[in-house]
C-alpha cells in the first residue's frame, strides 16, 4: 500500500525516512513499556505511518496529516490507525490556522492516551532519526517552518504543540531519555 504511494520507498522520501524509522523504534520502544492493550499495534502503525501524507503522489491539502489520513482511509486501514495519522503532533491546531479545520474533522479524534503516544515518539526523534528532547525537536520544527526573511509562521501554523506539549516545562523530556534512545520509561506513566 504505502510502496504505491511513495514510488521507490524510502530512497524516494529522502531524509525522512531516517525520521520515520526513528519514531517508529520510539513507539515499538514505548508501546513495550506501556500497558495499550489490543491497541498497541494501531499504535506502532499510526508511528510508522505519520508522515505519509508527505509523500508527494498523495498531496492534495499539502497538510500532511490530513493528505497521510485520506490515503490511509483509502487503503481501508483501520479507522483508529487513520486518526492517530490524521492527529499526531498538534495537527488540530495547525489544521485551524491553515483554514483546514473542516477537513481535519472527517477524523475523529483518537483516544487521548495512544495519540500522546505516538506525538511523543514523534516529538522525541529528530530528522535523522536520532532520539532529542521536546525542547530541541520543537525549536527544530519551528526553524524549519520559518518563512523566507526568517520570521515564526502565523500563529497555529507550522506544527503548534498540543496543549499537554506547549504545558510542559522546558527540560521535561530529559525524564524520559536517559543515555539511550527513549529510555527510561517512567512506568506511571501507563494508559488512564
């Protein structure tokens, strides 16, 4: 499925596959670690998956969680893997200040627990894959998403953190990696 949508694979996304593979070994990493039940596996997907609306055969909103969910949803995934995909990292916020808002509504919001899941595998895995704090990966997105003179995109556009995200204190994920990638988990830390 995904093979069709990308052309040659990874060697046709580029950089980001270094990404993908990183968020995904940050989600097999924590899904091990926590307690997700029969959702585990949606989890792991939704984490391999969150950037496949990048994939340029796919663009049509050029918002890539929403264009990632259309596929997915075309290609009859499972609903719950579509919405993590359509919701992962703030898109709802970023959606609105796009004026995409409607178009993110078609999915429904995930379970707050398993998004938090893969928004940190996401949020915790730089561009090439390495394992990074919130803060580094934030201000990485946040320069990568500055317009041409050097400046912030408007407010609610180029990836604005979740609430929980933007509520975290600066150092938070220095918690939660240790001297090796995502490591150590804090076992409290389990689905509510």
């Amino acid at each position: 499925m995904v093979d069709e949508a990308v052309g040659d694979g990874p060697v046709r996304v580029g950089a980001r596959w270094s990404h993908v593979q990183g968020v995904g070994a940050a989600a097999d990493h924590l899904v091990s670690e926590l307690n997700l039940g029969d959702d585990a596996e949606a989890v792991r997907s939704a984490a391999w998956l969150h950037d496949v609306g990048y994939a340029p055969a796919l663009v049509q909103s050029g918002f890539h969680p929403i264009d990632g969910a259309r596929f997915l949803r075309s290609q009859q995934t499972p609903e719950l893997v579509v919405s993590l995909v359509a919701h992962h990292t703030g898109a709802e916020f970023e959606a609105r200040g796009r004026g995409l808002g409607a178009e993110l509504a078609v999915f429904d919001p995930p379970p707050q627990d398993l998004l938090d899941v893969v928004t940190f595998a996401d949020l915790t895995t730089g561009p090439d894959g390495a394992a990074v704090t919130v803060d580094e990966r934030l201000a990485e997105i946040l320069r990568r998403n500055a317009t041409p003179n050097g400046s912030r995109p408007p407010s609610g556009c180029g990836r604005s953190p979740s609430p929980a995200t933007r509520a975290t204190p600066p150092g938070f994920a220095s918690g939660w990696i240790g001297s090796t990638p995502w490591s150590p988990i804090r076992p409290s830390h389990g689905r509510r």
